[in-house]
C-alpha cells in the first residue's frame, strides 16, 4: 500500500517534471463584456427592459395589450388596477437585474406592506410561475418564506438585507430554468441565486415546481416564459421600478 507520504512524494516528483504551460488553457477566449457605464446603466450585452423612458419591453400579463403601468420622472410605479405586467419577449437561462423602492409613507404590516413580486419564469395570466417576493422587511414580521428575498413558499433567506422604505434596493438573480423532457416529465429543477443589495440571500436554491400560495409546489411542463412583475392586491401603497435588465445566458450542460 503506497503510504501518504510517499504518495507526496510521487506528486511532488510528477509536479517537478511539468512544465508550467501545459496547465495553461488560452483558447476558447471569454467573450468580452463592457459593465455598466455608471450608476443606472446596463452592462453592454444586456436587454435593457426598463431604463426611465417608457414600457416598449412589456405587454399586460392578462391579454398581452401594452402595459399601462406609471412612467414618470424615469421610474416605473405599480397600478394594481391594471394586473401585472409582463416582459414581451421570453427567456430561458439568464441574469437578471432590478430595482425597487417601498415608499416612504408605507402603511400596513406583515404581507400587506408593500407586497409584489419578479416571476421568473411567467406561466399563467395570474400568479403562476416562480416567485421571488418583493416586500417591505425592514422592521415588518411576516412568514420568513414570505419575506423579501425569500422563493415564495419555498426558501427563506440566508439574511434579512432590506433597507428602510423610501430607499431603493437591488436585485441581481441568475435563473437556471427547469428542463423538460419530450414527455414532458422534468429532467433538472429549476436553481435561483439571488443577491439583495448586495448580500447573498439564495445560494443556488433548488425549486420543487412552481410558486403557490395554498398547497405544496409542482412542475408542469413549459418552454422559455416571460418575466412577470406582479400588481399584488393589498391595500398598501404600491410599489416602484427602475433600471431593469437581462443577460441571457447559455443554457447548462
């Protein structure tokens, strides 16, 4: 039996012999990607979905007709009498960046404070797809895997990074979809990690289908989908967007 020291040895020797630019990989390069020009901008081979100017990017979850949320002064406001809205062109695989804001004059506690929500994959004209929450947390006890970063009735956050309302705050998702196969039985779930304001709060959560509000989640079969925003109807004051963009990425192997 080869003993661990002589075992060292045996790799130190083979180590010694080579050289070091058998280790080096130089092709395939990494594509080269400009960031973000300044606060408020996208990185250069990102979708931009939302900059300040208009809703070009997005239709009304429920028929498809323009979304007739509020544009003004470069932010997006939320009119929850027009339903949710949701992005016109369908993704699969990608990074995803948004902000939000509750307002400063919140009122109300627990879920009913500010509530909405970013579907990452949009299933259905309701509710239907994966949820990650959007909620005023700062100070307001709510269902830990209902608060603001958690996978709606699945995954809790790994931390509680949300700032006082009337501040803005950041999303920055990577969203794995789940992959089907012909028979339309699932092959790989659906993985989400989520940073919000800059903490980790979902590190490569696996999903056990998609969001429901009473019951246990499940799959059904679908392709790539829209990203949704949700139009919750609580009574609080509803909440805003800006800067919103997407980077599609490859699908994994």
């Amino acid at each position: 039996m080869l003993t661990l020291a002589a075992g060292l040895c045996a790799a130190s020797s083979v180590a010694a012999q080579t050289k070091p630019e058998e280790t080096e990989v130089w092709k395939p390069t990494a594509p080269i990607v400009a960031p973000a020009a300044g606060e408020g901008g996208a990185p250069s081979d990102a979708i931009v979905l939302f900059d300040g100017h208009d809703l070009a990017q997005w239709v009304s979850t429920q028929d498809k007709s323009p979304a007739a949320w509020t544009v003004r002064n470069g932010v997006l406001t939320v009119d929850k009498t027009k339903g949710n809205i949701e992005t016109k062109q369908n993704f699969r695989d990608y990074q995803l960046h948004l902000e939000w804001r509750i307002p400063a004059d919140i009122a109300g506690s627990g879920q009913a404070r500010g509530n909405s929500g970013v579907f990452l994959a949009s299933t259905g004209p309701r509710d239907q797809g994966y949820e990650v929450q959007i909620l005023d947390s700062y100070e307001n006890a709510t269902y830990v895997n209902g608060q603001a970063g958690s996978v709606y009735k699945q995954h809790p956050p790994l931390a509680n990074a949300s700032r006082k309302p009337g501040e803005w705050q950041s999303y920055d998702i990577v969203w794995r979809a789940p992959v089907f196969g012909a028979d339309g039985a699932l092959k790989s779930p659906a993985v989400v990690t989520v940073i919000h304001n800059g903490l980790l709060v979902q590190d490569h959560a696996v999903l056990a289908g998609e969001t429901v509000y009473i019951g246990k989640p499940v799959y059904k079969a679908h392709g790539p989908a829209p990203i949704k925003l949700q139009a919750h109807g609580d009574p609080s004051a509803p909440i805003s967007f800006r800067n919103i963009w997407v980077r599609e990425l490859a699908p994994r192997p």
